[in-house]
C-alpha cells in the first residue's frame, strides 16, 4: 500500500471543523472563552500554520530534545562547575529559577485553553502540543536546580516562589495570570505565543544561554536553549490569527491585546533579564549587554515581524527604545538596594571593569547610576554599611508592580503617573503602565501592590521582619551581597595602591 | 548600530540553530543550497544565526550530504530555535 507523505494528508486530517447539532456555536465555543470576537467558525477555516507537525512527529523530536537535555545534565552533575562558578552566576540561576518554572504551568493552562476554545483547527492542534511543552519546561526546571538544594537553600525558591506573596512574584502574577491565565484563546494567541514568545522569551532563553555558554555553564545553557526550540514552533500560533483578525476586520482589537503584551512583557524582561546580563553575569563572561541583545531579537527582528503580518508599531515605541538606556541599571540599584528582600544574593557589579564595561555600553552611566554607586561605595569603605539599606519602600506601579524608577543624576528623570479612577488613587511608572491599565480598568482596579497592603494594614508587624515574614523569606533565604562585599575590598586596595 | 530607528528595515531570513552538528550542517548546507547569495553566519557561542536577504532554501538531501545521515526536515526542530522570515515547506 502506497503511503501519502505527511503534507498531502495534514490539512485534511486536522480540519476537525463541524456543524454543531445540539448544541449553538456560542455554546461549543463561549465567545468569552475563544475570544471569537463575532467571526464565525466558517471564518477561522483559513488559518495556515506555517509549523505542520502531527503528533508522532512531535513525540519523536521531543524524546530526542529531552535525551540530550538531561544526558548533558547527568554528564555534568557531578563536576564542580557550580561550586566554581561567581556568585554573581550562581545568583542568575537563582533569580531564574524563582521567577520562570512554576510560570510554565500557567503557560500550559492557556494552551490548554487555545486547544479547546480556539475556533481554528490548526490553533487547535498546535496548541494541543504547546500544552504538552509547556509542562516540559516546567518539569525540566523544576528538575534541574533541585540537585541545588542541599548546596544552596535559596534555590527553594525555584518551587517555593508562586505559593508566596514574595514582591516580584505578586508583580510575575500580574503579568503571567492577565496574559496567560484568565483571557480568551485568540487574546492568549495574540500576547502570549505572538507578543511574549516570539518576542521576548528569547531574550531569556536565548540570551542568557549565550551567557551561560561563555560562563561555561553548559548544562544550563542546553537546557534553556533546549525550551526555546519549543517555543519557536508553538509561538507561531499567533502568527496566522493576525491575518485571520486582519482580514475581518479586527486589526485595532489584535494591536490592543499585542502593545499591552508587549509594554508588559518587557517591564518584566527588563528587570529580570536586564540585571541578569548586565550585572550578575560576570563582566568577562557577558557575550553582549541587554540593550545589544534587545537590539538583535526585538528591535531589528520582532518589530519587523510585527510590520510583516500587517501590525503597526506600538504608540510606545520610541519610549521603550529610549527606556533601554537607563531600565536594567534603575532596576539593578533596586534589587541591591533592598537585597535583603530577594530570594537571591544580588550582586553589586560596579568592580573598577564593571564600571567601564558599562559605560563602554552605556554611555553616560557615570554620570548618572555610577554616582549613585559612588555613595554607596563611599559608604562601605568607611564602615557605615547601615547606610546602604533602605529604611523606606519603594513605590511600586499599580500595573506592573515594579518599583517607580528612572535614571539618577543631574537630569532627574523619576516620575511618577497618577490616576484617580472610582475614588482610588493609582500610581504608574510610565505613560504606557497607565494606559494598559485605562484599558481595561475593571479587570484591575481591584488589585493590591504590595505597599498598598503595607499601607491597609495587612502586613503586620509593619516593619521589614513583619515584610520579610509576609513575603514568606525566611532566615537562610534573605538575601546580600552576591560577593560578601568582597569587591569594597578590591576598590579599598586600589584607591591605596593609587595613594602610595 | 548607528540608527535604532532604522534597524528593523531589513529583509533578512533565516534559522537560527543551537550549536551543534545539526546547526554546521545547516549553514554549510545553506551555502550550497543558495548559489550566488551571500550567507552570514553569526557565531554566538549556544547559538549560529545563519541568514541571508529576502530569501534562503533549504534542502533535505544537502543536510542530509552534509550530516553523513538520514534527516528529515521536521528533525530541523530539535536545534532550531528560531526562524527569522515566514518558512513554507514543500
């Protein structure tokens, strides 16, 4: 018996489309819950996934993908590469580990919902492997930092962090639970596998496994790029369901849902990727800074490939380009700043090639952030640690629960965007913050930073113990200083040699 | 690069691979598959972003020549971590 190759019976075999008996459309597909937005289903017939892939296709690839994820794991297990490496690595690890494997789940919750209530056939059928891939980067980073419990307790956090109301998690709950979780098929097509996946998780997954690899990190290096395979097949859902909302009408309800997802994926990206790359990585080590790698996988790429499915670019644009100066340095001197409040040992990075590093990427970063750091060393050098923690919290935005930042210096750039909406003030950290938040107030207003708990009284005793404890960081998770100031030694020893 | 502004007008396609023995056969099979076409291979250490203008072919048979083994596009995923341009297989 002749065999037909998989091209000539795909289309046929996963147009799983019909008339509906017994039940109305509206019943099969809840408009809510497919995010239709009045296309009937002969309208989503058109939908051509550019990935074809049936299902014994994906189980072999995905077999051999995880047989050399976990066979370089188990080839290095047993070297001392994370013993060896800088703390300020072993701390990317950390902060990666908390903030992205439980999040996975809630991913594979909205493929799950894109299998289901996606009107197209194909949606259906890619997203039906989504799911399973989704479980599979949560599995394999659960997996992964758990032989780095016993080595480091921080690392609890990798399964710890989303039953908690630790900050940066009530800020990755607002993103992953609005973008993921609690939004039609067509809305999580267009955010997540469009906006979050094509765009910015390679940032992470991408970005950072070219650090890992130059750190020499190799297990972790295979493994995230090994995720970002996945994701570049199921990331392309969303593409076809541009054209299909662009050919009915629908390109200001599918550009809404994209900027908001995108403004929102990079506040996040910023923080967590940004000060991963440009601080914790070791100088030697950074294969390129944050704003390079943004420059290559969003800027050049992304935005080109939202100008080829018929997209504009979002309103925001040039902010966000702009933002890209001062974002991961502001976002940094945070998490420093209030170190003992992460699950992670944050490190300083302003070590004499620090510094020049960042001024060679950052022009101007002296003289704005570096004199901040000039304080804070200054401080240090002469004994007066108990200076350099805070005594106050910072302002967190109402939208991505991220403090209220900008550049330091001569030109003062903090500002604040303030909203009154039902006898409520809201704060936000940038024009596009607010505007995510105008639309669709409703769907917000309701929810709490955690200095409005602080504020309301729920964190008891106020006082950092009584945040720490709200925060679930307990002792022996608290952060400090990644290199135990260790690098105030080395500035002590230069300014001497310089002196004598 | 000089104008951010501009830096997105380009026209560039392309895969970009894992670093591996999949990821060189590809780019070497690039350059055989697009005679006359300039081929840029980016060697990013975890990563080779291999492109070219307006628009690259890929063919089984040269991976495959080029691998020394059996391949079949849809193994193209197990390094393939992104695609640069829309990808159409025949």
């Amino acid at each position: 018996m002749a065999l037909l190759g998989r091209l000539d019976w795909y289309n046929l075999a996963r147009t799983t489309n019909w008339t509906p008996g017994y039940v109305t459309e509206d019943e099969l597909f809840p408009p809510e819950m497919s995010g239709s937005m009045g296309i009937p289903l002969s309208g989503w017939e058109g939908y051509d996934e550019p990935y074809k892939q049936t299902y014994p296709e994906y189980v072999k690839v995905q077999r051999e993908k995880d047989a050399g994820a976990y066979s370089v794991k188990a080839a290095l297990e047993r070297s001392d590469i994370y013993e060896k490496s800088d703390p300020g690595w072993q701390s990317v690890l950390k902060l990666h580990y908390g903030a992205f494997p439980r999040a996975e789940y809630s991913a594979s919750t909205a493929e799950a919902r894109m299998a289901r209530f996606g009107k197209a056939p194909g949606m259906r059928n890619m997203a039906t492997m989504g799911m399973l891939d989704e479980m599979r980067h949560a599995q394999l980073q659960l997996y992964f930092p758990h032989e780095l419990c016993p080595k480091d307790r921080q690392f609890d956090w990798a399964h710890k962090s989303y039953d908690t109301n630790h900050w940066a998690i009530v800020a990755a709950r607002h993103l992953f639970d609005d973008m993921m979780v609690t939004r039609g098929a067509s809305e999580v097509a267009l955010g997540l596998t469009f906006a979050f996946e094509t765009g910015f998780t390679n940032m992470q997954f991408l970005g950072l496994a070219a650090d890992a690899a130059e750190v020499g990190d190799w297990s972790f290096s295979n493994m995230i790029s090994s995720i970002q395979t996945d994701e570049s097949r199921h990331a392309q859902i969303g593409g076809p369901l541009v054209g299909i909302l662009l050919a009915n009408g629908k390109k200001q309800e599918a550009q809404r849902i994209v900027d908001m997802m995108i403004w929102r994926a990079w506040k996040l990206f910023a923080a967590v990727t940004g000060a991963a790359m440009d601080y914790f990585t070791p100088v030697a080590d950074r294969k390129m800074s944050f704003k390079e790698f943004m420059l290559e996988w969003i800027v050049s790429q992304f935005e080109r490939a939202l100008l080829d499915l018929g997209l504009d670019k979002p309103w925001y644009w040039d902010q966000l380009v702009a933002d890209l100066d001062h974002a991961s340095h502001a976002m940094q001197m945070g998490f420093w700043f209030w170190r003992p409040i992460m699950w992670w040992n944050n490190p300083a990075g302003v070590t004499a090639e620090d510094r020049a590093w960042l001024e060679e990427k950052y022009p101007g970063w002296s003289e704005t952030f570096g004199t901040v750091w000039d304080v804070i060393t200054d401080n240090l050098l002469e004994g007066k640690k108990g200076l350099t923690y805070p005594e106050t919290l910072p302002m967190l935005c109402n939208m991505c629960q991220l403090p209220i930042a900008s550049a330091p210096g001569p030109a003062w750039k903090v500002r604040d965007f303030p909203l009154e909406y039902k006898g409520r003030s809201y704060h936000f950290c940038s024009e596009a913050c607010q505007w995510c938040f105008e639309q669709e107030p409703e769907r917000y207003k309701g929810h709490l930073s955690l200095i409005d708990r602080f504020l309301a009284g729920m964190i008891q005793p106020p006082t950092l113990e009584g945040a720490l404890n709200y925060m679930s960081l307990y002792p022996g998770e608290r952060g400090d200083d990644a290199h135990n100031y260790a690098w105030v030694e080395k500035i002590r020893a230069a300014r001497q040699k310089a002196a004598a | 690069m000089s104008d951010i502004s501009q830096s997105h007008i380009n026209n560039k396609v392309g895969p970009v691979m894992r670093q591996g023995d999949l990821a060189k056969a590809v780019s070497e099979a690039a350059e055989i598959d697009n005679p006359g076409k300039t081929i840029t291979v980016e060697d990013k250490l975890a990563y080779l972003r291999i492109q070219t203008d307006g628009e690259m072919f890929l063919q089984r048979q040269t991976i495959e020549e080029m691998l020394g083994r059996p391949f079949s596009m849809n193994e193209l995923e197990v390094d393939r971590i992104a695609q640069i341009g829309r990808s159409r297989a025949s």
